[in-house]
C-alpha cells in the first residue's frame, strides 16, 4: 500500500448512507456444554471459517469483564458459544489450535489477549485482515468500514454495548454477533479470490504531495 499513488477509505457521511446490512443465515446458540462437540465438528468441516468475540462491557474504569461470547461463521450458518455458560471446553481449545480450518478474524491480538484471561491456547491458522486489507490499498481497519468499501453495506453497531452475558440472549444480538463473524469471512473469500480491483473503488482517494514544512 506504501507504494501506491492513492488509498481507499470512507467517510462517516458516506457511510451513514448505506444500506444496513441483513444477515439471513442459520443462528445456532450453544450455551450447554454437551453441545460444543457437535458445533465444533461441524465447523471444523470446513475450510475457513470467520471468527470474533464478544465481552460484556464494563463501565466502570479500569474493570474489565472476561469474553462472554466466541462467534465462528460459515457462509450461511453462525455459531455463537456462550463461554459464560460452557466455559473454554476442550473442544474449543482444539478448534483455536486446529491446523485444517482457516480462521479470519479482525484485530485478533486483542481477542487472543481477553481469551488467555480465561485459558491457555497456542492459536493457530488464523488471518487477521487488518494485515490482509493493507494489501489492497484500503487504510480503514475497522470492521464495519472495510465491509461498506468492499460490498457497499453498513453494519450496524447498536448492539455492541449490549450484555451479553443476560441469561438469554435477543434476536438482535444473535443477529449482531452472527454478522461480525460472517463478515469477516465475507471479507476474506471476496479478498482472497483477487475480483476486488483497488483502482475502481469509488472509495479511491488520490494522494496528494506533503505541504512544504515551514
């Protein structure tokens, strides 16, 4: 990206625009243990796979609350455990350190640092796009913005500050976790299959010379 005469980046204007994203897959929520060995099997029939976590937040300074939620996404069906319920299962510590499935996920040094609060793991095969974006020229690197440039969606945030440790989680909430782990996965196979060409982007800002230093 270093190299190339221009960037790719949106407004928050420009954003506020678009569409809202819709998520029209299937939402399993596994909240008891003898659940995860089925949903891990499952997905570690795949190839890739996206991946994020949610915590509750915590208002308070200097408190911070463990993750609450770990969410895999196929193309079409989302997995959301609840690790306030199951714990970090065995299952799960083999699926973070698996070789066979290719996890994306996006800033994941700071998934892996509230997960290790909670379990000792050595993640592996996993793709953050943060790395993978610059490659494409795009400077933005929040999720919600990378997504709006490659497919022309917004992703909705108003679910983020939510607790996701209520005893029952919404339909919106299930919805909001379920999209962040697709997307990222979206993201990926759209990046990874070379179709996205960076010079056409609309989003396409051209750089201009450094002012003159007085």
């Amino acid at each position: 990206m270093e190299n190339t005469p221009f960037h790719i980046a949106i407004t928050k204007e420009q954003l506020s625009k678009l569409p809202p994203v819709e998520f029209a897959g299937a939402i399993t929520v596994v909240s008891e243990p003898e659940d995860v060995a089925a949903a891990v099997e499952f997905l570690r029939s795949q190839d890739v796979v996206g991946f994020d976590t949610e915590t509750k937040p915590n208002f308070k300074k200097g408190m911070t609350n463990k993750v609450s939620l770990i969410q895999v996404s196929t193309e079409d069906h989302s997995y959301l455990f609840r690790l306030n319920k199951i714990g970090f299962t065995p299952e799960l510590k083999e699926f973070m350190e698996c070789d066979d499935v290719v996890k994306v996920g996006l800033s994941l040094k700071d998934d892996f640092h509230v997960l290790h609060r909670i379990a000792e793991f050595e993640p592996r095969n996993f793709i953050d796009l943060q790395e993978v974006v610059k490659r494409f020229s795009i400077s933005d690197l929040s999720l919600q913005k990378i997504y709006a440039i490659l497919f022309g969606h917004r992703i909705s945030k108003s679910q983020r500050l939510t607790n996701w440790e209520a005893s029952t989680l919404t339909p919106s909430q299930m919805v909001y976790a379920s999209i962040d782990a697709w997307a990222c996965l979206r993201i990926y196979r759209l990046l990874h299959s070379r179709t996205f060409i960076p010079e056409e982007s609309p989003y396409k800002i051209i750089a201009t010379e450094a002012p003159e230093q007085a």
